[in-house]
C-alpha cells in the first residue's frame, strides 16, 4: 500500500518543499490524503495522520484509490477512443500522479481538450506547474456544489465548447459531499450536459458489508469529515434521466475491465461505478 509506511512528522511535502501560504495545515486535505494513498509526495503529517486512522479501521483502503485510478485510465479511453468525445471536464480531479486524464486523452488523440476541477488550491498550485506547456489542458479552482462557477467560468467557456458533446468525469468526489448537496450538484451536472454528453460516476459503495460501515465511520469521523458510503439505489439516482453506457451501474472493477484491471480485487465490493449519456 503505497504512502502508508511514510513516518515524518514534518510539516514540508516528502521531497522537502513548503506548502505553498494558502494551503491549511492545521486540517487535513482530501486532496493531499488521496496523493499519500497514492504514493505521491504532496502531503503533511496532518493528512497522513487521518489516513493512517482509516487504514487502520480497514487496511485495504489504499487499494479503492488504486482501482478506481485504474477505473479513469479505462474510462477516458472508452470516451475518446470509442464515444468520440473531444473535451472532458474532471471534477474533482485531484493532484496530478501517474496517469491523469489529460495524458491519457492524448495517448489517443492529442487534439483532446481537458479541464481539470478541484475545490482544494494545492491543486491549482501544482496542476499549474505541470500543465504549463500545454494549451489543451487547463485547471480551475472551483466548488462542484456552484456549477455556475465551473460552467460559466471564462477560463472553461474558453476551452470547452458547449454546444459540441463532452463529458464530466465525477469520480471519486460525490462521496465527500452530503446526500443534499451530492444529488442537488448530480442534477445540476445533468442539466448543463449538451445532447450526446456523458456523465461519469464513481462512488464508495454500500453493498451490506460490515468494512462499507466501519470506513464510513472511520472517514466521517476519523477527521475527514466525509467519505459516503451510498448503496446500489441511492447511487441508481444519480443517472435518473440518462441512457447508461453497457455495463450500466457495476462494482467499479466490473465495468469494462481490461487486462490490467484486477478481477479479484481484496475491495471489489466498496465502491461502484457507472457513466450516462444524455
Ligand atoms: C478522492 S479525490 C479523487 C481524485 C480523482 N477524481 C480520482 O478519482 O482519482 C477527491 C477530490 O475531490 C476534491 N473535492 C472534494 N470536494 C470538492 C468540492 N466540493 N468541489 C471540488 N472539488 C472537491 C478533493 O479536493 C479531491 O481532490
């Protein structure tokens, strides 16, 4: 599990760099705990703190991240390489590791253009210095709970044609929000999407097993404050409205696995998946 053994108690990322002053480090980040299940770099003794907690409710934890990373790699290929989708914007997308959606969109089509989203302003930070050459990606930081400050924002406006069909990538992130706020923003996302749109969804899943409760209950108050678990219905509406793409809303490692997705995954059962297109 990469990122659990790390043991510093300092306050600089592991290769030594200060947190630029608008990062908080008296909370802990989702974003900079997700990069220390990942093996990334980016995180404090704050956020390694409580992710150290959930491993310890569930060791296997790290391994949702992993899958479910392998779950986007699958999913950007399945929108440029077979829908045709030429803009994608990624909610919650997260500090850049190995394999962002960008680098994969252009491992098929160079032409494709990306916006990344995140709430979290080490994103930005970071996403900034790595996207710096490139002039078909861009990242915003902005709340996915104010879908006007995404949707209208010029930055976006400028690269994403919304008369032309693209797809919104929330994956990962409807979890950490509230059951109001999680269905009120999958609304709103459905309305902003053109004809021929696709909206993906990747959610902790409820499926009745003890380890769904005791991780909920270690995210919810270990100190991260969210990490829903949400069961096969709950998640069922978030794609009212929409035609599913086969397989339809699976265990996450179902839905259109390759050669490199596990098929006997030790949390095949905790979390699900599933795309729309309107
Ligand atoms: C678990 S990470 C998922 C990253 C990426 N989507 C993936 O699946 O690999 C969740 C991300 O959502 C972001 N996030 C949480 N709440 C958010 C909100 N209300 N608005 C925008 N981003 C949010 C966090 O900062 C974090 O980077």
């Amino acid at each position: 599990m990469a990122g659990r053994r790390h043991n510093t108690s300092s306050n600089r990322g592991l290769d030594g760099t200060v947190p630029p002053p608008e990062v908080d480090l008296s909370t802990p980040s989702i974003a900079r705990s997700y990069d220390y299940i990942l093996g990334g770099k980016e995180h404090f003794e704050v956020d390694r703190r409580i992710t150290d907690a959930i491993y310890a409710a569930v060791p296997e934890t790290g391994q949702i991240a992993k899958d479910n990373r392998n779950l986007l790699r699958r999913a950007t290929r399945y929108l440029v390489g077979e829908a045709g989708i030429r803009q994608i914007i990624d909610l919650g997308s997260g500090l850049p590791t190995v394999g962002n959606v960008h680098e994969i969109a252009h491992s098929v089509d160079p032409g494709v253009r990306v916006v990344y989203v995140d709430n979290d302003p080490i994103v930005l930070a970071h996403g900034r210095a790595l996207l710096s050459e490139e002039n078909t990606t861009t990242v915003i930081t902005a709340d996915v709970r104010d879908p006007g400050s995404i949707f209208d924002n010029p930055a976006v406006t400028e690269f994403i044609d919304f008369d032309e069909p693209f797809a919104v990538m929330a994956v990962s992130i409807l979890h950490h929000l509230t059951d109001d706020d999680a269905y009120a923003t999958a609304e709103a996302l459905k309305k902003q999407l053109t004809e021929g749109s696709y909206l993906l969804i990747s959610n902790f899943l409820d499926d009745d097993e003890p380890r769904a409760k005791d991780l909920e209950k270690a995210f919810l108050e270990g100190g991260l404050g969210s990490g829903r678990f949400r069961t096969w219905a709950e998640l069922r509406r978030f794609y009212e409205g929409l035609e599913m793409v086969e397989p339809g809303l699976v265990y996450g490692n179902d839905w259109r696995p390759d050669r490199l997705t596990l098929t006997d995954s030790p949390v095949h059962t905790l979390y699900a998946a599933g795309m729309g297109r309107k």
